[in-house]
C-alpha cells in the first residue's frame, strides 16, 4: 500500500462525518500530541470531503453525536 492509498486526518468534526459512510482504516497514534485518523481512499470519499468543507452535507444530529461518542471512544482508548 501507497500512502497516496490513504486520507488522514486529525479534525474530529470531519473524522467524524467521514466515519459515517466510510470505515476508519487505523488509528496512528505516533505523534503523543495528536492522533491521526487513517480512512482507505475509496471512490467517493474526495467528493465527500470537498461537501464537507463547503457545508453541503445533510446529517442527522442525533446520528452526527452518536458517531462523535464513539470516535471519542478510540480516542481515549489505549489500543
């Protein structure tokens, strides 16, 4: 594998939008300061990002808040 292969991010609002539709591939904690979410690139997923970043995304909050709990989760979680 590519890191072409990859998107990641460590903004929690779109870590947390993107995990809605795609799965989280790894979780890089190598950095102590900030973790990195990894998602594979899969078609799709630019054009899911580039809605996101112009506010063009139509998600249910309760759905948006459970995501972010659990992403949440991974953060705080040793593994």
């Amino acid at each position: 594998m590519k890191i072409n292969d990859f998107f990641s991010s460590s903004d929690l609002s779109l870590v947390t939008t993107i995990s809605l539709f795609y799965p989280i591939d790894c979780v890089d904690r190598t950095d102590p300061s900030r973790i990195r979410f990894q998602f594979r690139r899969k078609e799709g997923l630019d054009q899911l990002i580039e809605s996101f970043w112009r506010n063009e995304l139509k998600i249910s909050p309760l759905t948006y808040y459970n995501q972010l709990k659990l992403i949440k989760t991974r953060i705080y979680s040793k593994e």
